[in-house]
C-alpha cells in the first residue's frame, strides 16, 4: 500500500526538461547586422524634378515711369541710403519731373544727415543757376552766342522744408551757408530764419555772432520783430552785457514794438548772472508798474538768481509771492533755495519748501526728497 502511493506521488512530479546543448563550433559567428531606420515617404509636391532645383528669381521691380513712381521709390530708399536716393533722383531727372514733396524730402534728409553743401550740390544739379562756367568763354572767343541757361528755378516749398531741418538742427556754420543757397535760388530769408541764426550763437555763447545776424538782416533789408528782440536781449544778457541790452529797449520802441514778460526776465536774469540781484527786483517792481505780470519763469529766474548772491531774505519773499500766486518750482530753483535754507539752519523752511513742491507737483518726489536728503546730509556734515 505504501509502494503504491509513492508511485502515485512520483507520477504527479513535473519532469525536468533539460536545454539542449548546441555544439561548439571552433569559431564564433558575426553579429547580426543592425537594422537601418526605413526612410520615411515624402509627400508629393507636384512639382517636377528641374522645377525644385532651379533657384527663386528676386522680386522684380517696378519700372519708374511716373513721377508717382519715382516720388514712391525716393521715398523707400531715403530712409536706408539717402546717398542712393539722391543718385535715383538724378537719374530721371532728365526725362522724369521730380515732385516738390520728393525734392523737400531729400533736400531735409541731406542737410539732417549730410550738409547743407551735399544739398546745395543736389540743387545746383536739379535747377542750375546762370553762373559763367569755360564753356561759354569758348563761345565768346569764337563770337557764338552761348545756350540760354534752364530757366527751372527750385520751388519755394523744398527751399523752406530745408530752411526748416537745417534752423531745427541749430549749427551756426550750417545755417550762414544756407543764406546764399536760398539767395541764388530767388528765396528771400525772413525774420524766423535770422532769429534761429541768433540762436544758434546764443547756444555756442557766441554775443558777437547776436550782433553780426542783427547787422546782416538789416543789411538784406528784413525788419526784426519781438522775438528778434527779445533773442537778442537774451543772448547779451546772458553773456553779461546787460547795458548793452538795455540799449534795445529804446530801438524797440522806436520800431513799436514794446517789451513783454520774456524780455524783462531776460534783462532780470543778466543781472543775475552779473552778480546785480538789487537791480533785477527793481526791474520787477518796473515790469510790474508798466501791467506785466510776472510769469513762473520770471519768479524762478529772480529765485535762483538771489539765492546765489545771497539774497536769502529777499529770495524767500519772492518765495512767497509764488506760493500765493500758485506757481511751480523749477528743480535748479528749488534746489538752490533748498540748499541755501539748509546751510543757513532754516531746516524747518526747507521742509515747508519741500511740501510746496510736492504739493504742486512741480516735479517728481524722488527729485525733491533726493535734493533735500543731499542739503540735509551736507549739514550733518558741518554739525560733526
């Protein structure tokens, strides 16, 4: 019984399976060979063979045969290479007219970017003026009457598109040569021209070159206005020479023409500059008895002008007058009042100052507190 059931229990048994053993050859096989990735299908373009292989032409341009056309093509090329597009413009000038809006363009571009020569040679080409050249002196040795010149004057508008580029770029030299330019081409300089000429000296501190424009326009026979006046009173002024300035209040009269608000702060801060502060508060008390009532630029000028002749007193009585008349700070006139307060120990004035000008939002907060934290720390400075 005991046999039998052992028998039964080894029949259950799973029967190991043995691996096969493959025979050993002498030498190994090669590896395998790596598969290749199968190219993937390209879509069908449509298009043949010598089609994908031939390169892609550059847009054509368009022919200029128009002065629409040649005013459009100027005016894409002024902007990268004002050089190509004058050259453009020469090119059809023989059988194109160019427009004037073309010409004023390229006429502003080259005096911005170029001089106001490089514009005067491009005029000389587009609308030459009657000069003598060796040509007609042939003609007169071999007793031919010469050819009548172009009569093509250049139009008004581009002359004063340039006139305008080369008064707004504010070079003196620039603007004395484009005086005879606009001469040779019949154009007559006004008043607003010599007024930037003047202020083109006042900015290079140049008094004599005030005076030399004053002499000039009247020589051309152009009559000054206000603003001639009041430039010129400006730039003598401001350069020290105030009796000198002081002479024009007379000329102006006589022309009818009487002085306002900016020349009277004008005079008042020459006499700043010279140290003559007493004398620019009488000039306020004059202005004001003649019906002028003083500006924010007036109240400024006399501010910064006595503070720094020491004038603090009399500075903080203009003060007064601004801030019941309402009027704003300009920051160099509230940072000198500031400073002169502090250094005096009037700290408790500086802060009400400080106050004002926020309160008026005469500038920026960062600009007001950065001045007085600066007069402030000045005076630590001295107290240590």
């Amino acid at each position: 019984m005991g046999k039998a059931q052992h028998a039964m229990r080894a029949a259950k048994a799973p029967l190991a399976v043995l691996p096969k053993t493959k025979p050993q050859s002498s030498s190994r096989s090669p590896p395998p060979p790596a598969k290749q990735p199968t190219p993937k299908p390209r879509k069908p373009t449509g298009r043949a063979p010598s089609d994908l292989a031939a390169p892609v032409a550059p847009p054509r341009r368009r022919p200029i045969e128009t002065p629409a056309d040649l005013a459009a093509a100027i005016r894409s090329t002024a902007d990268a290479d004002i050089d190509a597009a004058t050259c453009l413009a020469l090119k059809a000038a023989s059988t194109i007219p160019l427009p004037t809006h073309s010409l004023a363009l390229l006429l502003r571009r080259l005096a911005v970017h170029r001089s106001v020569a490089a514009a005067r040679n491009l005029l000389n080409e587009l609308h030459p003026t009657t000069t003598k050249s060796t040509e007609d002196e042939d003609h007169i040795l071999l007793l031919i009457p010469p050819p009548p010149p172009p009569a093509t004057p250049a139009p008004p508008g581009a002359l004063l598109a340039l006139a305008d580029a080369v008064c707004r770029g504010g070079n003196p030299r620039e603007i004395s040569q484009l005086l005879p330019v606009l001469a040779d081409h019949g154009v007559t300089a006004d008043a607003h021209l010599y007024n930037s000429l003047m202020k083109a000296y006042i900015a290079a501190s140049d008094p004599g070159g005030v005076l030399a424009v004053l002499r000039r326009m009247k020589a051309d026979g152009v009559d000054p206005d206000l603003v001639t006046y009041n430039t010129l009173i400006y730039g003598l002024a401001r350069a020290g020479m105030v009796a000198k300035a002081r002479t024009f209040l007379d000329a102006m009269a006589a022309k009818g023409l009487f002085p306002d608000v900016i020349t009277y702060t004008s005079l008042m801060n020459g006499m700043c500059v010279k140290g003559d502060a007493v004398g620019a508060l009488n000039l306020l008390e004059e202005m004001e008895k003649k019906g002028y009532e003083p500006n924010e630029r007036t109240y400024n000028t006399l501010l910064m002008g006595l503070c720094k002749n020491k004038k603090l007193d009399r500075a903080v009585e203009v003060y007064r007058s601004m801030a019941t008349a309402g009027m704003k700070l300009e920051a160099p006139a509230y940072a000198t009042f500031v400073r002169g307060l502090c250094r005096s120990g009037s700290v408790a004035d500086a802060y009400e100052v400080f106050d004002y000008a926020i309160e008026t939002k005469s500038f920026t907060e960062v600009t007001a507190y950065t001045e007085l934290d600066n007069s402030l720390k000045w005076l630590r400075r001295m107290k240590s």
